[in-house]
C-alpha cells in the first residue's frame, strides 16, 4: 500500500466525534473485560447438612473473602438457593424474557442465586432481550428521573433557581454536590429551598463525604443520600475505607434519621482502582449487588456511573451497563441506572446508549440528568445538559414513553426561578447570612449558567456556611426564615418533608413524592407489567404533558399564513377551450389566488404569475391562463393545460408552488421539467421556468432550469406541504371543467 | 400488631398514630406551631415505632433485607448524632481491635437495647479478625 495516499473519507472519518474516544482490546488479566472472563469462576453453592453454605462460586468456606461472608450471611435466601442454583441459566434468561413468566416467580428465585449464577444468566441475554426483562423486573411501577444542579460559582441564587426549575421539569431527586466542600450546608440549602419551591416533595441530597453527608441530612438539608459506594472486591472496598459492615450500618444510621439511601457500585470501578482480581465487571458487580441487597439498602445507582468510559472501551460495554441494570431490578433493588457521567463525544452513540434504559423505564433513568449546562457540572460533566432538554423532551413525545420529565414554557420557567431566587434571598436575610442582592435575584431569573451570575465575595461565604454547620440551627429555622419572608408555600413543603420524615414512608423501595406530595413506591405502586396492555404506559393528563412541548403549534395555523384577499387582478371568465399555436398554457390549482394566495416559499401569488409571464413574453409567446377544478394534483393540472395549449405545452402550478412543464403527447405522470422542492424556487426561477416552457414550444433546444437542491425541505416543511396540499384539494369540484382566467399584466 | 403492605403509606393511613421524636403527634406539627417558635428538630426526627412499622411493611412487600435494616435503624433512633458517626468509623477497616467492636457491641446491647445492632457488629468483628480487617 502507498503509505502517502490518505482516503478523503477516511480523514473526514478520523476527525468525527465517535473517534475521539478510546477503545481498547479486552485484557483479562488487568480486568479490563466487561463479561465472561476466563477467570470468572463457574456457579455452585453447596450447604451443610445444619443449612450452612460452606462452598460458593468454587470458593471454599475457609476461604471466602469478606464479601462472600457477607453474601451468605445477609443476601441469599438461603430456603431457595439448592432450587434457585440447580435451575439452568438458560431458563433465568427465558423467564427474563418471556411475558408470560410472573415477575414475582423469577424474583423468588434470583434471591438464591450466587454472584457467578447471576452473571452466567446474562451470558444468554441479547440486549432486546435485557430491555424486556428491565420493563418486566423494575421494581417501581412509573419511572422516575433524578437532576443534577450545581454551579462552578457555587452561587446559592443559580442552584435554587436552577432546583426550581428541575423541579418544575418533573425530575423527582435532585442532586447537587460541592467543588469547595465547606459549601455543602449552602449548597444543599439552595436546592432545598429551591426544589421546593419548584415543586413540594421533590427529595434532595448533596453529594459529599459520608460522614459531613450523613451531618447534612441530620440537619434536615437533604433527605436521601446516594453516595455509599460499594466495590466487588475486598481489597477495592479497602481501599473505599470501608467494608460491608460498615456502609450497611452508615445505611441503619441514615435511615434512623428518616432518611433514604440508595448505594453506588457499577462496573468498572475495581479495574479503575487496579484491584479487579482478573474478574469481569459483571461478575464484580453481581457481587456488589449482593452486598447492597445484603446491607438492606432499598436501592442502586449502578449502570457505571463516573466509570462508564470504561466498559464504553470495551467490545459489549453498553450491554454489560444494561445487564447491570436489570440485575439489580431482578434482586429487588430499585435502580437509578446511570446515564450520568459524560459517556461519549458522539451524540449518537450517547443516545443510542440511553435507549436502552430510557425504552424499558427505570425507577430513575438518569442517576443524574444534568440540568444545568456542562460547564456547570461539578459531577465531571454531564451526558445529557440543559441544552438538551428539549430533545429529550421530543424523545418521549416521539415514543410515547415517560422519561420522568415533561415540557414547560420560557415564562414558567422565569416565575419559578424568581421565585426561587427570592426564597433564598430571605432565607439568608431571615438567618443573617450574607446577603444575596436583588440583582442576582435578578441575574439567576434569566440566567444559563455561572457566566450569567455576578462573583459573589467566597470568603465571607465561607465562613457563614462554616458557622451554620457547627451551630445548632436546621431546616427547622429554614421554614421559619421561610414564613417571615413571606414564602409560606415553599414553608409549608419543607414542613411537609419533615412530617414525611417523621412517616418514614419514602424509606420503602423506589420511593418517590408524585405531583400530589403523595408518596410512589414499590409497595403501592408496584410494576405490574405482564405483557402488552399491562404495565405503565403514559396517557391521560400525563400523556397530553408530556406531547405539549411549547414548539409544537397548531395545524390551522400553518395555513393562515398562506391566506390573504383574492387576487383582484386574476378574474375567471368562463370555460377554457383551446388556443393558438403560439401560446403555452399556464394552469393553474384550484386554490391559486383564491383561497391560498402565496406559495410555501412565501412568494405571493401575484409576484409568482408575473414571473412566469416575464419568462413566457421574453421568448415572444403568450401566456394563457386557466384553472383546474377537478383536480389539485401537480401532474394532472399539468396535464390539463398541456392538452388545452396551442402549442401543446403547459405550465402545471400549484398553490403551494409545486410547478411542472408539461406536453400533450407525454403520459399524464410523465413531464418534461418537474420542480417538486417548491420552498427552494425563487421568482427568477419561475421565471426561468416560463421561459423553458415557451422554448420548449418553440421547438428551441432548452437546458432544463437549474434549482438548488434543499434537502433538509422536506424535513422542516413537511406539515406546511400536507395542509397546503389539503386546502388545495378542498376547493377540488370534480364536476366543474377548467376555467379560463384573465390576469391584469403587462409585460415590462 | 403486624403492620402489612395494606397500612401504607402511614402518612394517611395511620397519621393519627404517627408521634415525632420528642412525642409530639404529627397533627400538632403545624405551621402555626413553627410560627410560635413550638417546635425544635426533635419535633422532625422519626422515630423507632414508625420505623419497626415500615420494617414489618417491607417484610411483608418481600423486602426482607430492607427490613433488617429499617429494625437496626429504629434500634439506632436513641444513638445521639456523634455517637453514630463515631459508630460508623470504629467499623471502618483497621480501626478497631476485635475486642473493642465486642465491647461496642455490648455497649450498644446495654445502652440502647439495640440486640440486631450489637450481633451485626460481632459478626462483623469475626469477619474483620478473619480477613484482617482488625487494627494492626
């Protein structure tokens, strides 16, 4: 090969974003493999007579690590495991996928399956297949979604401001975290403050340190936490400084505060920290997963969270983060499925990825869909940004599936920001902290990102945030601060949290707060999908939220642009009959000037025929003008005026702009020069079209008329064509012959 | 009684029976009552009954593991809030020697009557001794 030549496609190839991701070749050893490594072990579990497992996954009592002793001691169910472990795999993956298999029965028997027997069932599961089983074994019946908000500026205004509007979105968590850790008190007040505003019952927590995190929900500030990470080794969990035992009793600890948890694990995670002990993700994570289910927590967030890149590097990646998903759902752990961290350059690739939880439904899609721009994302940038939500929004009025969000309009989104802004401003002015100015009320109303607030002064900042977490005042004073500043509503939902707080409803599986402030979880609203026609699906009210993005306009509209007062210079004086050898005929629809009086283009009807006539006067014809009643069709107008001129070519033009050179001799649908992209046609086309149409009867040789190719047309004026196309066919009489018209024109 | 799924969610099914921490029942936890100054945090923290009652609620929606966690969290409502941390980090690995977590568990026993609490922490003591987990 000539090592000089460089494919033109290739180079463009090379520069797109899909290549500027890494791949890599699986390499056991260091655990870089995302499923069946060679190293993973077969499943098996033996018990002792007394009941005792004493071998599991090849693996030996004496032997097991300390999350196998956890495994045996707190997860499997130990009355099913002999059942649960002699059932083929193959039989878990048809029971996945097969509608007719009871979710409640394959839940039964995943509770005695071992880490190894769990990930050997995968190993028979396509994707489709995976998807069925994730809409099947989800544990909340309606899925959810969480929102990350943060800022670079920390600024307390932009977080309540953008939590409000999270909150209005739907989003059902939201989540925020620090890039100084000192704000943690600050920040999780902020989208308190704000979610609450936006939206009462919409469960908050700040992302930081577990200990100073736990602190933050004693204090009333956050009301779950999702940040207790668990590894698939005993070694990586070490390194986490902690150990089953210790993450499960930081779970007792937060719940006897009232307050939800879900665990962190994912694929990746030990290949990252260099501990992944030759296993495959999946097998880690199956792991993972028995310790989380193990420590009672109610939940997940998996799907590979900060790590995606990761397996993304690997040959199945995405599949593996799907299988990790649905095996969560299957041991009864309500998922936030990842769809988080920054996972592609490519939009396409980063979307394909999403299909596969976003078709299925997850207790929450996105463990973190960024609200906010990624600039702004102290997360390390998010997958999905503010910027995207309007496609995300026409991604489930295409589908007809409840990505957990819903459209809103520009000024909505304004009142519940300022709202917002201002419920902070007299929270800080109630308690005495540094004060946020009305013009950052203001600036947080309209803003986008950091770059739209005006710096605010850290250190003071900083040291009132410090003073706040060691004093003894909570979200007690908050509501407080709240009622004297005038915001007894955004009061009220903090009091209301703190009353659910007291219930300990939410701390149930896949707890969530609805629109009514009414808690959703899996024990009264448990997935119940059985096939088609069951399960949830969006309709209703929810159904008609979701379609009304504010882009979408009504049909009627479309057409009274293209409506105006009758052409007085175009007047119908009786039915046509054939003319002279010198003329060519210019038929027109039924609608011409009459009820449509401009083109899709937006050319008046009026500039359109002058056009035309200057064309067909500059070659020395006459133009004869008729109309067509008894068709709108392009063609047949065409055809008709064809056979009517006296030189037996015509001119076919409809309303819209569609225009055709039509002879007498041609098949009705044949032509010889058609111009169907009518938004691209300029008046000097038209003009150039008169022109050829009278070449062609004057028997010249012709270059057929040049027109810009637009092929994007037909994608933005699609609907415009349709109701255009129909207007035209309204004024049809199938009865009624063509008519001969007299336009009031003088050539220049 | 034995709460089951059919109780929930508590907070309209049961909210005359539902008490805040400091024994103050959730219908006087008003705004009124936050207005006058009445209330303290202690008048928003949960407390064990209502969480032995979500216990029984997720035993009973299949939930076993949960509710072993929602026991131990209503055996840990009396645990002050540095108790708890300073819990949290003795089971950290090698913090502490196999005789401390025993006697942390005894302590737990004793104190705060928290038995599912106190045999998690000697479990985790042979584990950490087993798997050298233990303070070097």
């Amino acid at each position: 090969m000539n090592q000089k030549q460089r494919s033109k496609r290739f180079d463009l190839l090379s520069k797109r974003d899909i290549n500027r991701e890494t791949y890599v070749e699986p390499w056991p050893e260091a655990g870089l493999i995302v499923a069946d490594s060679p190293y993973d072990p077969q499943p098996s579990l033996t018990l002792s007579a007394a009941g005792e497992v004493v071998e599991m996954d090849g693996v030996a009592r004496a032997d097991f690590d300390a999350l196998d002793r956890f495994i045996v001691s707190r997860a499997l169910d130990l009355a099913v495991v002999e059942e649960a472990m002699a059932l083929p795999s193959e039989n878990y993956a048809r029971m996945l996928a097969d509608i007719n298999a009871p979710r409640a029965e394959i839940a039964r028997l995943v509770a005695g399956c071992s880490p190894a027997k769990l990930t050997d069932i995968i190993r028979h599961l396509n994707v489709l297949e995976m998807m069925m089983g994730l809409s099947k074994m989800r544990i909340r019946r309606q899925p959810a979604n969480q929102a990350h908000v943060t800022n670079w500026r920390e600024h307390p205004a932009l977080l309540a401001a953008d939590a409000a509007e999270a909150a209005l979105r739907g989003f059902a968590e939201v989540e925020t975290t620090v890039r100084v850790a000192r704000f943690a008190p600050f920040n999780a007040l902020a989208i308190l403050v704000g979610t609450q505003t936006g939206r009462g019952g919409v469960l908050t927590q700040c992302s930081v340190e577990e200990a100073l995190g736990l602190r933050l929900a004693m204090k009333g500030l956050t009301s779950y936490a999702e940040t207790l990470s668990v590894y698939g080794t005993e070694m990586t969990f070490a390194d986490g400084d902690d150990t089953p035992w210790s993450k499960a009793f930081l779970a007792s600890a937060y719940a006897s505060r009232g307050v939800k948890i879900r665990f962190t694990s994912g694929t990746g995670s030990e290949a990252l920290m260099g501990r992944a002990e030759q296993k495959s993700m999946l097998y880690l994570e199956a792991r993972c997963l028995l310790v989380v289910k193990g420590a009672g927590s109610q939940g997940v967030q998996n799907g590979s969270i900060s790590c995606i890149a990761l397996p993304e590097a690997l040959p199945g990646g995405v599949r593996a983060v799907l299988a990790e998903n649905l095996l969560a759902a299957m041991l009864g752990l309500e998922v936030a499925a990842g769809n988080d961290a920054l996972a592609s350059h490519s939009d396409i690739r980063k979307t394909a990825k999403l299909m596969l939880q976003f078709i299925p439904g997850a207790d929450f899609i996105f463990s973190g869909y960024s609200a906010i721009p990624k600039r702004d994302n102290l997360f390390g940038g998010g997958n999905f940004d503010a910027e995207d939500f309007d496609d995300y929004n026409v991604l489930q009025r295409d589908m007809q599936i409840d990505g957990g969000v819903q459209p809103i309009s520009e000024d909505e989104a304004l009142n519940i920001r300022r709202k917002a802004a201002r419920a902070i401003q007299a929270v800080y002015r109630q308690l005495d902290l540094p004060a946020i100015t009305d013009e950052e009320v203001d600036a947080a109303t309209v803003a986008h990102s950091s770059d739209d607030m005006p710096a605010r002064d850290i250190v003071p900042d900083l040291e009132a945030a410090d003073a706040f977490m060691a004093g003894e005042r909570d979200f007690v004073a908050v509501i407080r601060a709240l009622q004297e500043g005038g915001f007894g509503d955004v009061a009220d939902n903090i009091l209301e949290m703190g009353r659910q707080r007291i219930a300990a409803d939410y701390l149930q599986p896949a707890a969530i707060f609805d629109a009514d402030f009414k808690v959703r979880s899996a024990i009264n609203d448990p997935n119940d999908y059985a096939g088609p026609g069951s399960g949830y699906r969006p309709a209703g009210p929810r159904w008609a939220a979701m379609q009304n993005i504010p882009q979408a306009k009504s049909p009627e509209g479309f057409i009274e642009r293209h409506t105006g007062p009758p052409l007085s210079r175009l007047v119908e004086i009786g039915p046509a009959s054939k003319g002279g050898r010198n003329e060519v005929a210019l038929a027109l629809g039924p609608a011409f000037g009459k009820a449509l009086t401009s083109t899709i283009g937006g050319l008046s009807h009026e500039d359109v025929l002058e056009a035309i006539l200057t064309g067909i006067a500059g070659e020395g014809m006459i133009a004869r003008i008729l109309r067509v009643y008894h068709s709108s069709d392009c063609a047949a107008i065409g055809y008709v005026g064809a056979r009517l001129s006296g030189s037996g070519i015509g001119i076919g033009l409809q309303s819209r702009g569609t225009a055709v050179i039509h002879q007498k001799d041609l098949a009705p649908l044949n032509n010889l020069e058609l111009f169907p992209q009518s938004p691209s046609l300029t008046l000097s086309t038209y003009e150039a079209i008169g022109r050829n149409a009278a070449r062609y009867a004057l028997g010249l040789a012709t270059v057929p008329v040049a027109v810009k190719i637009d092929n994007g047309a037909r994608l933005r004026l699609i609907v415009q064509t349709a109701l255009l196309h129909r207007r035209e066919t309204d004024e049809v009489d199938p009865d009624k012959p063509p008519q001969e018209l007299r336009f009031d024109w003088e050539p220049a | 009684m034995q709460e089951t799924k059919s109780a929930y969610p508590l907070r309209d099914k049961a909210s005359d029976r539902l008490y805040a921490y400091s024994g103050r029942p959730l219908k006087d936890i008003s705004a009124e009552a936050i207005a006058a100054g009445e209330l303290s945090a202690e008048d928003l923290r949960t407390q064990a009954d209502a969480l032995r009652q979500q216990a029984e609620i997720a035993r009973d929606g299949g939930y076993p593991q949960l509710a072993a966690n929602l026991m131990r969290a209503a055996e840990l409502t009396d645990v002050p809030n540095e108790e708890l941390l300073r819990i949290y980090d003795v089971l950290r690995p090698e913090r502490a020697s196999y005789e401390e977590l025993q006697r942390l568990a005894d302590y737990l026993e004793d104190r705060y009557d928290a038995g599912e609490n106190a045999a998690f922490i000697r479990e985790a003591a042979d584990v950490y001794r087993d798997r050298n987990l233990l303070r070097r």
